[in-house]
C-alpha cells in the first residue's frame, strides 16, 4: 500500500518520529524511500504558524531634515548628510491625465527578440581565499566589495544549439539623470538620489569583478544546493553560522555521520556524493532530504535553502526537502513559445489551490484544463498566479513562504506547473507570478529563520529583522549572498518555469525602514527621501529589473507600492527603480471609503482625482477590487452592494430589489470607469468579475491563546476557501449578466486599445448631474451617477469630428440592466462652427443618459469588427 503526494509516493509505514518545531534532534525511522509515480491525490494540511523569535517591538521613526546615507563600512553603520532646504510637495500628475490633449502616459520601448541559449557547466572548481577572522566570515558582509573572492567560482561554459544567436547579457548602469530631465523637481532631492544610483553602480562593479558579472551571479543556483554532475552529486549551503553540518535523508539512512560536509572561510558547505557503482545517482529522486547542523541554537534539521521541492507526508506537520531529479522521459518539456508583451495589461488575479468550484485543494492539472479557458474567454491577457512559492501555512495566501525555490506540493509537482504554464501559453495568456522577496516565514523548521542557529544569516537581527504585522522576517538586502540568493530566486522562476514576469508583493515594506506602517504618505518628497528610506532595498530592486529586463526584455515587473515613490516605474539606467508597473492601490481603498456613504455623498471630481493620480511616463495596474478585499473580514464591492440579498434575490425568476439592482448597476459601472481611467492596465481577482458573493476564508482550527483565550476557526473546513464559477455560467442567475459585462469589457479594450492611447481627457465632472465624461483613444466614455435622473438629448465633448455608434452599454438587458438605450441610434457630432466648444471640446454630440448607467461610444474610423458578446 502507498500514499501518494504529487506524484511522490510514500510506502506506509508505522507512524514517523513525533518532531517539535525547534531544535529538532530526533531518530529517523530508516529505509523510507520516495518513488515517483504519476498519481496523485488532494491531501489535507496540517500547518501552522511558528511563534516569533525576534523583538515584535515597532520601530519608531522620528521626523528628520536629514537624509540617511550608509556608511562606507559594512557593519551597517550610517553617516548623516544635510538635506536641502525647501522641500517641494509631490506634484503625483505634472501633466494630468485630465484637461491635457494628446498626453503620453507610457515610454514603451520596443525591444528586439533574442533567442535563447543553452548553457551547460562542465565543472566546479574551489578557488583559495585568504583567512578571514570568525568574527568575519560571514559571506553576506561587504568583504566583496573591498576586493575579496567569491566563496565558489563557477567554470563557465556555453554551447550554441543549431544557429542560436550570443548569449544574453545585462547592460552596463548607465548615467542615472534621466529622472530629472522627467521631473525636476528631484533635483532638490539629487544629493540622494545621486548616492543611491552610486550605490549601485558600486554593487554593480563589485559584482563585475568577483563574480564574473550579473548574469553569472543570478545563476547561484547552479552553485548552491543540488547540483547533478556525470560523476555524482554536488551539495553546497550557506550557513557560516553553524559548527558542523552534515546531508541527511533516506539515500543514507538518515545517519549523520555518514555524509559530513566541510566548510570553507565564508561559511560555504559542500559535499560531493559519486555515482553508485552502477552508475545511478548516489541519491535517488524522490528522496526526503535535509541538512543537519550544530549551531548556536543547537542541533537542528533544515531544509535545504535551495531546495526544489518539498512536501508534507500524511500525518506529519513538518515538510520534507524532496531531492526532485526526474528521468529524462518524465520531464515536461515545453512546447509553445512564450507570447510577446502586450502593449496593455488585463490581469486575472488567481490561486490555484482555491480555484476549484468544490470544497478542496485544487491541482495545476485541473486550473490548466478548467480555469485557464475560462480566463482566456473572458478576454484577459494575463493570469497573475499567487502562492505559488512553497509555504507551510496555507492561509497565509502565499506570502509566508517557505521555500523560495520550490512550488507548492499541494497542487502538483513541479513538472505539473510546467505543464500549466505552457498551457497558458498556448491559449497565448501572460503567466506572471506572485512573488514574494520583501519577507520570509518565521517558521524554524521548514524555512529560512534561524536556518544556521542565528537571527542575522538571511536577515536583519533584532527589531529591525521582523515585522510585527506580519509576524515575519525581513531580509538584509545589504547582504552579499542574499542579494544572491534573491536575484537567482527571480531568474530561476523565469528561466526554470517560463514566468513572463512577476508582481513584487509588498515593495512598499521593502524601501523603507517603517515598512508604510502606521504611516500617511501625503506626497512630500521628504517622505520618498530621508532617514526612512531603506537605501539598500532600493538598490537591490533595481539589480533585480536589471535582471529581468536585461536576460528577459518581454518579461514584465510589476510593484505594489502604495507610498507613490518617485521614478518607481522609470528605468534604472536613467536613475529609477526599473519596474514596468505600479499597481495603483489607492483606488480599491476610495471605492470601500464611497461604498460606506450615500450615492448623494459621492463626488465625481474625487472619483476622478483617485483614478488619475498618477506619475507622469510611470504606468499603472489599476484594480476596483483584488484578493486582499475578498479575505474573511473584508467585503468585496458586490457584498458591500448588496450584501444579504445576494442569496435570495439573484435569479432572474424572482422579482429583483431595489438593493440589487442597485448593486448590480454599481458593480459594472466601478469597474469599467476604473480601467477606462485608472491606468495602462486592469486587473481582476478570480470571481470578482460576476460579484462573487461571501469572502475567502481559509480552513482553520480553534487558535488557544497564551492567555487563555479561543479563537474560533471554521472547523478546517474548505467551503469557504473556493470559487463559485458556476455562478457565473448559469444564465438563470443575475450573476451571468455581470460576468458578460466583464468579458465584454476586456474585449471593447482588446477591440480598441484605450488603456495605452496617448489621447486622454476628462471634460467633464458634474456634482450637480453626478456625471463623468471622458475621452480615451477613439472613445467617449459617459458615466451618470445620479440615482434616479435620466438625461435626454445631454451633450457630451468630444475632440473629433463625425459619428458615433454605443460599443459598451452597461444598461443592456444580457448584462442585467434595463435596456433602456437603443443601440441603433447613431450620433453626429457638431463643429465648433455649429454650435462652439463645448467643455473645451471642439465638438460635441446628443445622447440619452439613463440613471446609473456607464454607455461607451466609438467613432466610427475604420472601425474594427464590433465585438461579439
């Protein structure tokens, strides 16, 4: 009999060796092996969250007209410059998107195709290094930077399959002004911003010289970790911190004695294991592995930080790293290629393991045959895939990771992602991960924290190291092997997998030393900055879009960043971050601040300030609505509407309420005025698009509180932790009109490209009428607010000349509305000649404006096909 786990399969034994979560130092049950086998089965978790072992205190920053400049040192200590004088307030939109005809809001650059290439490496050879103190051995320390080797050098070789053209390369830092030919007023911050791109550069240079250059330093995980050789195999792992170490797991009995590793003067054990005289690697795959250490803390098992796979076995809680070297019959190979940028982003926002319409962990197998068409019918572009990065605690949603290097076993194996992804590409959607580097799971037994027995080897120590709203640790981006470590995580997801590109969970944390808590961002340049800037966390964003960008010019970069940092999504050779994207957080938190009022209470003029305050060449993400509104606690737009109602009034044979069909008018008007004016690309969380009703809730037991308290879980049930598409499929149910509103929606954008045309402009915001008009590309959107007044012959601007037809109609019957707009009605427009400006337009045309109704029209110019709902 066997249990079987993502194609791992587990001979049934007697119960394994109970483990605590720390210091674990226990006997092994011997001559357990894991075969591979395609089965597969959905499993239950159990996981749970580890205790801190860092100070929870809040850092507390205090106001300073001083800039934080780091100290040539690497102990971390900081020297303190003058700041100038004066400073100005953010000017978020120098050029408005509103009241500018003819404004360009992106600088797209159109990058030439370059083929891939294989690269084998014939070898690794140790180099010599002078002796270094203990109290210095540390890889991480800036040792490199003062001209010091690197810990192991990588022997290089490439082979050029067929004609496959050179190598990809990173470019060179350029000069670093070009943010202050875009915006000047960074000028009165240029002390800063100067000592931030020389911090770069140095790093870029330091990097140049000890370690053969970026690309060569983003492989580290061809030099950590497993690494299969014809003659054997390679282990190596970072832990300057621990007294021994040695490679354990079932290839040897879980002896500790029998493969001990050794160290080098930076901390760096290795150990090669030959080939079995047979010549079958010395460790088969499948097998549970870990690392055996005597550190500071004591003895303890890890998972290997470099590992690819691990799993959880029935009935333990701990995971296992799993050595994952498939034969070659058994590997996904990839058959369609990755699809070219497109010029506009509309994201589906999806977990895989809560995609499923039943109460279970769902499988990539199953999101690549059932969601992946769903999505690529709905008129997206791209999916967005969380969680995908190995966590323990489920209802972390992810972002409690683990194991950064190995996807999640609760959907599949990693050949199964592949599968996924290449499926994806096939129906010609993006794939862009969820990726999560700003933190790091306070878990001691499966992840990172106190991987070598103390608090400073992956992260900062003390206070500075953890976050007390997310009980997790932070990263020292100061650190040589980290910034390593990080930069080899992002490419190895793009090079392993084939991510087109990634959206950075939390960046905000990650550039300042408060990490955005319990902090006001109000747009003073004095915020972006001074002492609460975290200098090295900026800088190592702008190593890894050079990364990206350089060895992958399609791949895209998205930020969440919430503080509107200046030059964020300008590219980092003129002195910017480098990200293609900001996801523009701040218009999903204004839709919750009106949902709570009166309609009478909204103002349009504030609607249309949120949607267009943005930075001038920096593009957006905007979104109505994303996964953090659907989490037990929160509401999403649809249950704040309608709330109760959504379970007895949403089938089309009983009469509506007033509620609902407020809810449902709302709905579809929220979301289409915030991609026509939110940014240069939407996204939608898995479900939202039909008013998916309930929140998320993760299974979960009775929490028991030190101090004697319960906190009630939901039983660990999974009835809640899912996705209703058949909600939205089934026509009897108003749920089918908001889900048609939607796909149409994508498709009017895909038809007609507005999101990214460089003619934008508001002309109109009426608090009196409650109505927004716009222009974008060929396009005049109008939206009336108002509750009950309808509008006959309103005149609306217009910048060009000639007629105008609906393509987009919120109150047509198949999207639930009233149908009380005739879609054969054509508009001309009048001159100025005939009838002057009107809302400073030259133009203008008559239309009917129903009471909450959003109605799009398109000049008819060559006009494509119209879209087919």
């Amino acid at each position: 009999m066997v249990y079987t786990i993502s194609g791992i399969r587990f001979p049934a034994v007697s119960p394994l060796c109970n483990r605590s979560r720390s210091n674990f130092v226990g006997n092994r049950c011997s001559n357990i092996s894991l075969l591979p086998t395609k089965d597969s089965f959905s499993r239950k978790i159990f996981a749970g969250k580890s205790s801190p072992d860092s100070d929870s205190s809040s850092l507390t920053v205090a106001a300073s007209n001083k800039i934080l400049v780091p100290g040539s040192q690497g102990d971390g200590s900081l020297s303190l410059t003058d700041q100038l004088d004066n400073p100005e307030t953010v000017l978020k939109d120098p050029q408005g998107l509103h009241d500018v005809d003819n404004q360009t809001m992106e600088n797209d650059k159109k990058l030439k195709d370059e083929e891939h290439f294989v690269e084998s490496i014939r070898g690794y050879n140790e180099v010599q290094h002078e002796q270094e103190s203990a109290a210095s051995s540390l890889v991480g320390d800036d040792s490199r930077a003062q001209g010091k080797k690197p810990s192991v050098h990588i022997a290089k070789t490439i082979t050029i399959e067929k004609d496959e053209v050179r190598p990809r390369t990173i470019p060179p830092p350029g000069p670093g002004h070009g943010i202050y030919e875009i915006d000047p007023l960074l000028n009165n911050y240029r002390e800063h911003l100067d000592y931030r791109y020389g911090q770069y550069k140095k790093l870029r240079e330091a990097i140049d010289k000890n370690e053969g250059g970026l690309e060569v330093f983003s492989r580290g995980y061809e030099k950590f970790g497993f690494i299969r050789s014809d003659t054997g195999i390679t282990y190596r792992e970072w832990a300057p911190g621990a007294k021994s170490a040695a490679l354990i797991g079932d290839f040897n009995n879980w002896n500790p004695n029998a493969d001990v590793m050794t160290r080098n003067e930076f901390g760096v054990w290795e150990i090669f294991l030959p080939n079995n005289a047979d010549g079958s690697p010395p460790i088969p795959h499948g097998s549970r592995v870990k690392i055996r250490m005597d550190t500071p803390s004591g003895i303890k098992d890890s998972i290997p930080a470099w590992i690819k796979f691990s799993v959880q076995a029935p009935g333990e809680i701990p995971y296992n790293g799993i050595y994952y070297d498939p034969p070659e019959e058994e590997k996904y190979v990839f058959k369609y290629p990755q699809p070219k940028r497109p010029k506009s982003l509309r994201i589906y926002e999806a977990h895989v393991g809560m995609s499923s319409t039943e109460p279970k962990i769902n499988t990539y197998a199953n999101f690549r045959d059932d969601v992946l068409p769903r999505i690529k019918k709905l008129g997206y572009n791209a999916v967005q895939i969380m969680a995908i990065q190995e966590h323990s605690y489920y209802a972390s949603f992810g972002y409690h990771v683990t194991n950064f290097f190995a996807p999640s076993s609760r959907c599949g194996t990693p050949d199964d992602l592949k599968s996924l992804i290449d499926k994806a590409h096939e129906l010609g959607l993006l794939v862009l991960m969820d990726i999560v580097h700003s933190h790091a799971s306070n878990n001691v037994l499966d992840g990172l924290n106190l991987f070598d027995g103390t608090d400073s080897h992956y992260f900062h120590s003390g206070s500075r190291g953890y976050h007390w709203m997310w009980d997790s640790r932070l990263f020292n981006y100061g650190s040589w092997e980290v910034i390593r470590y990080l930069l080899s995580n992002a490419r190895w997801w793009l090079e392993e997998y084939k991510f087109d590109g990634f959206r950075f969970d939390g960046v905000t944390s990650m550039m300042y030393t408060h990490h955005g808590l319990q902090v006001a961002f109000t747009g003073n340049y004095t915020e972006y900055f001074g002492l609460a800037t975290d200098v090295d966390a900026v800088v190592y964003l702008m190593l890894v879009n050079d990364v990206i960008h350089g060895l992958f010019p399609e791949a895209v970069s998205i930020g969440e960043d919430v503080s509107g940092m200046p030059a964020f999504c300008i590219p980092v050779q003129d002195g910017g971050v480098g990200f293609d994207y900001r996801l523009h957080m701040a218009i999903a938190d204004k839709w919750i601040e009106l949902l709570k009022k009166k309609d009478e209470d909204w103002r349009m003029g504030d609607i249309v300030h949120t949607l267009t305050n943005r930075r001038w060449l920096e593009k957006c993400v905007s979104y109505a609505e994303s996964h953090d509104q659907a989490l037990v606690g929160d509401k999403t737009i649809a249950f704040w509407l309608m709330d109760k109602d959504m379970y007895d009034f949403m089938a089309l044979d009983r009469p509506s309420t007033p509620l609902v069909d407020r809810g449902i008018a709302l709905h579809k008007m929220i979301r289409l005025i915030t991609m026509g004016l939110g940014g240069e690309g939407y996204l939608n969380f898995m479900g939202n698009e039909f008013g998916h009703p309930e929140w998320i809730d993760f299974p979960r037991g009775d929490q028991h509180l030190p101090d004697g308290r319960i906190i009630l879980g939901n039983n660990n049930s999974y009835d809640k932790c899912r996705r209703r598409f058949d909600l939205g499929d089934a026509e009897y149910l108003r749920y089918h009109g908001m889900q048609e509103f939607d796909r149409a929606m994508q498709h009017i954008e895909e038809t007609y490209c507005f999101m990214t045309s460089e003619h934008q402009y508001v002309s109109r915001k009426d608090e009196g009428d409650k109505v927004i008009v716009f222009e974008r590309g060929n396009l005049v959107f109008v939206f009336n607010f108002h509750w009950t007044n309808s509008y006959s012959d309103y005149r609306v601007g217009c910048f060009k000349p000639g007629k105008y037809k609906i393509v987009l109609d919120s109150d047509d019957a198949l999207f639930g509305g009233f149908n009380r707009i005739d879609h054969s009605a054509e508009y001309f427009s009048f001159s100025r000649e005939q009838d002057g400006w009107y809302d400073k337009r030259p133009r203008s045309f008559l239309v009917y404006a129903p009471c909450r109704t959003a109605v799009v029209y398109a000049l008819v110019e060559d006009e494509p096909e119209p879209v087919k709902h």
